[in-house]
C-alpha cells in the first residue's frame, strides 16, 4: 500500500464502524511507523468504557485483516502492567508509537503518557536464578548447536532457533532493554544492542544458508561471557522452580 494514509483511513473506518461507543484509538506495529506491506495486518488498541469487557480480537475490514487491542479504561493499567512483566511492551508500543485515530475526550493522550512512562522504567530485570537459567539453557543449545552433523539439518535449524531466541532476551535484559517476537526480535536486538545483535542474526543466517553453526556459537558465547560465561556443571534449579 503505497499510501501511507490509507492505513490510518482504513484503522479509522473500521473503529467507527465497529466501535461507535469507542473512547478513543491509535494504530500502531508496521502501518503506523510506514513499514507496512499490502498484506501487513492493521494493529489498532481501543479504549472502551468500563461496561465493555477487554479482549483481543481479528477481524478482516474492507478486505484487511486487523488485530484489534480492545480494553477498558479500568483495565488498562493492568494491562500495562502484565506487559511490562512480559518484557516485551505490545501494547505499551501500541500506545507510545502508534498515530492517534480519534482522541475526543484525551482519553488516549493520557494512555500514551502512561504507557511512555512504564517504558522509561524499562522492563523488570531478572532475578539471580533467572539469570542463571538462561545462562545454563543458552549453554545447552550453544553446545548442541555445535556438535550438529551437516546431515542433521533440521536439528541444526532448530537449535540456532533456540540459541538466537535465548541470546536475545539474555541480551536485551542486560542492557535493560525490551524484547519481541517474531519480526520485532531483531528490531529491539538491533535497538539494544547493534554489534552483538548483528553478530547473532548474521550467525543465525549462517546457519540457515551455509550449514555453519560456528558464527552463531562464537556470538552466542560473547552474551554468555557478558553475565560469566557458559555455565554448565554445578547449575541447580529447585524442582518446580
């Protein structure tokens, strides 16, 4: 969609129709920032009075598929704060970065305010024993990355999987930095942190187009040597911990 408007008519267009009684909403993700795709679903969070019920929703509008953020004013902070607690902030985004749709009552100006807030604090950072849990499992992926056999390409593929997904969130939360998941996982790795992130994602790409599990290991082990290196003998983790 060439027209960076056209997101924005169409976001609007489906609020208003679907949502009169809405207090207000933003669009956010790809659309808001014009990285959207013509097959780019739409992100749109809607604030709703206290007698509606929150809830995530997909629908298709005008042959656009959105993924719909739907929340109660009494129900936001909460959202807000189980976000934070996940470390990954989509719908804090959504309302720090996202383009206002409609704003009657500032009902979203005030959102946004607190959402930048939580996102200033950052995220929570990891107790002692989740450190040490992600060290041991990026060990343990490290390791069996690198004793893949060029035959055993499905294992190898999945193990770089796991070993970029355990370096990035050991990664970001030693900068104090928010994660993400699918595409948005190389864009906060790159945010937090540029040289090593790159490490890892043209590691991973090594693996996938080359067979090569070696650039991945070597970037894998620079995040572990940030928080003490691999740990393998002498980790305990309490059962049900």
């Amino acid at each position: 969609m060439n027209d960076p408007a056209a997101p924005t008519a169409l976001a609007l267009g489906l609020v208003t129709s679907r949502f009169p009684h809405a207090l207000g909403a933003t669009l956010g993700g790809s659309a808001a920032q014009g990285r959207a795709t013509p097959t780019s679903d739409l992100d749109v969070a809607v604030l709703l009075p206290d007698s509606d019920t929150s809830r995530r929703e997909v629908v298709r509008h005008d042959g656009r598929l959105a993924e719909l953020f739907l929340h109660t004013l009494a129900d936001l902070p909460g959202v807000f704060a189980r976000d934070r607690a996940r470390r990954r902030g989509t719908v804090l985004f959504l309302y720090d970065q996202g383009v206002p749709l409609m704003d009657p009552h500032g009902q979203v100006s005030r959102a946004r305010a607190q959402a930048r807030a939580v996102l200033a604090a950052g995220p929570p950072p990891l107790t002692p024993a989740e450190w040490e849990r992600g060290r041991y499992y990026l060990t343990c992926f490290m390791d069996d990355l690198i004793d893949t056999q060029p035959a055993d390409r499905y294992e190898q593929l999945a193990l770089a999987d796991s070993t970029l997904g355990e370096s990035a969130h050991l990664l970001t939360a030693h900068h104090g930095a928010w994660t993400g998941i699918g595409k948005w996982l190389p864009r906060r790795l790159l945010s937090a942190d540029p040289e090593r992130g790159r490490a890892l994602l043209d590691g991973h790409r090594s693996v996938a187009e080359q067979g090569d599990p070696a650039p991945l290991a070597a970037a894998a082990e620079q995040v572990l040597d940030l928080r003490g290196g691999p740990l393998r003998e002498g980790y305990t983790q309490p059962w049900g911990g």
